[in-house]
C-alpha cells in the first residue's frame, strides 16, 4: 500500500493523484500553499498554518473550496490514513482547471490537495556545527509586485536565489530586499543577536511572516530577552553576536557566517542554542492531536 493523498476531499493512492493540464496552478503558479509538521501524533501551530493560508487566498481573490475547520479535518485525515504521527505536510490549493488565457474567472472551482509523508531532516552537523550561508543578487519581490506574505505557488523569486546559493555550494541564500535590506532567506526568516538583543526583519522587509518565526518570537519572550522587528543590513549580520535561521523544515538552525565572515565566534551561540532546545520542547509538548 502507497502513501495516500487527498485530492479535491478524496483519498487517492498517489499514483491516482493526479491535476489537469488546464490547471492555473500548473500554467501560471496561480495558487497557495502551506508547509506543516507534525510531531508525535500533534499537529504543531495548525491553526496559525490555516489562518496564512485563508490570508493568502484572500489576498490572490481565490475562493477556497472548503472553510478552515475542513481543511484542518482533511489535514488530520490524511496524517490518520498514512499512520503518520511524525510528519511534513504540503497543503496545496490551486485556482483550478481553467482555458489558456490568464483569466482567473475561466476557472470555476480552485482544487486542493494534501500530502503527508515523512519528513527528510537536516543532517546533526548542521545544528551542531551551523551553516555558512551566502547572499545572493536575486532581491526578494517588491510588495508592491507580489507580497512575500503571501505562499503562492509561484516561488521562482526564491527558486532562482536557491540555483544562486547553490552554485555559490552553501545549504541557503540570504535574499535582500529592493532596498539593500536583509529579507529571508529562501524558506527560512532570520534572526541575528547581538549584546543579548534579538533582531529579525518584520514581515514589512518583505518576507514571510513565519510561524517558526512567531513561535522563536514568543520562546524568546518567555526568556525575558528583548526581541525587535527591524529593519537591517547585510552589515548587522557581519558584526552580530550569533545568527540563526527559522523554518517549519529546518526549525531553528544557527548560521556561522556569511560570506566568507566569521559570525560571533564561529560557532553555534548561546541564546540560538537555548532556543533550539526551547523549540524542540515546544514541538514535542504542543499542538492539535489528529486523533484515531
Ligand atoms: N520564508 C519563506 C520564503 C518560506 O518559504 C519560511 C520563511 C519559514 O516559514 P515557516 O512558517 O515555515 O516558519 C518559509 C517556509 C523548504 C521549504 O523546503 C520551505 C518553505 C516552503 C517550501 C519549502 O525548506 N516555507
């Protein structure tokens, strides 16, 4: 028996899985998405994953095909048909089958789809040891073009600073702003440290605003150690105290320089290494059962 997935509200063995040719999601990147965990039978922040996904339809004016307490029943579904209790999870929803032309009105039902399978994790060393990330030319979209709060299906912005950060053979790319500002980086928000203050971009930078970010934001305040959403420069990386990066993927994973400078001591930092712990608890102690 394969991994099962939902399509359109049917379970499908994955090779009957399948979306049209016509789908705008297919021709134009005309559609959202949402990348979830779950951990230990526990589906972690759903409602915030749910809540950005209902935004970025709101924000593209795609009719969602079912309300949010549906899709987070298909979601816990989904987890339950595969027997999955430690899972990734790709909720998908594109504009639908439509004509050639670009006009979202020719497509008259948006599809969905959810996949659950296990999740590929980052190698040890990398939070052990931390990564060298690397900018790249590549500047996140203007807000004014596509916001980066939205999860659309269209992610060349990041695709093409991903190929960038590649050929440059670091695991991620940090991505500026129009501005000269300090983004994200291509699936991941960033945090920088310095004299025990937190700084991360706010989601104004033109990034997306994380739910790992939201949830480093809160475990940091637990602590009682200042966290500010600013603005900063490539500069503020070079000389912070320690650096890490967020995501539902890579959690939280410290960055030990940029290019080619060392950051703080080279080494993974105190506070980004309380935090990870931090967020590893949170993971394991949180989050909405998917039942049996
Ligand atoms: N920024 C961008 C551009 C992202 O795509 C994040 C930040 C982190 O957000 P969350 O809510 O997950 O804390 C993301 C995450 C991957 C991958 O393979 C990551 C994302 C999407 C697709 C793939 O690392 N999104």
């Amino acid at each position: 028996m394969g991994l099962k997935i939902l399509l359109d509200g049917q379970l499908l063995e994955k090779d009957n899985a399948k979306i049209s040719v016509f789908d705008h999601g297919l021709l134009y990147g005309d559609g959202i998405f949402e990348g979830i965990r779950a951990y230990s039978g526990r589906v972690f922040r759903l409602k915030e994953h749910i809540d950005r996904l209902y935004d970025s339809a709101k924000v593209i004016m795609l009719q969602m095909p079912v309300d949010k307490k549906k899709m987070s029943d298909d979601i816990k579904a989904v987890l339950r048909a595969n027997s999955l209790s430690d899972a990734y999870i790709r909720v998908v929803v594109t504009r639908g089958v439509g004509d050639l032309g670009l006009d979202p009105r020719k497509c008259p039902k948006a599809s969905y789809f959810i996949i659950a399978d296990k999740i590929s994790l980052y190698p040890d060393e990398f939070y052990e040891n931390g990564l060298e990330i690397a900018t790249v030319s590549t500047r996140r979209n203007i807000p004014e073009s596509l916001n980066p709060r939205v999860k659309s299906l269209n992610y060349l912005n990041n695709i093409m600073a991903k190929i960038e950060g590649t050929q440059r053979a670091v695991p991620e790319a940090l991505m500026l702003n129009a501005q000269g500002y300090v983004a994200e980086c291509t699936g991941d928000n960033i945090f920088i440290i310095r004299d025990a203050v937190i700084t991360t971009p706010p989601a104004s930078a033109g990034a997306l605003l994380g739910v790992t970010q939201e949830a480093v934001i809160e475990l940091a305040g637990k602590r009682k150690i200042e966290v500010r959403k600013e603005l900063f420069t490539r500069y503020c990386v070079f000389t912070a105290d320690e650096c890490f990066l967020t995501g539902t993927a890579a959690e939280v994973i410290p960055v030990v320089a940029l290019d080619g400078r060392k950051i703080g001591s080279g080494k993974p930092g105190d506070i980004t290494l309380k935090l990870i712990a931090d967020y590893r608890k949170l993971t394991k102690s949180s989050g909405e059962a998917i039942g049996n």
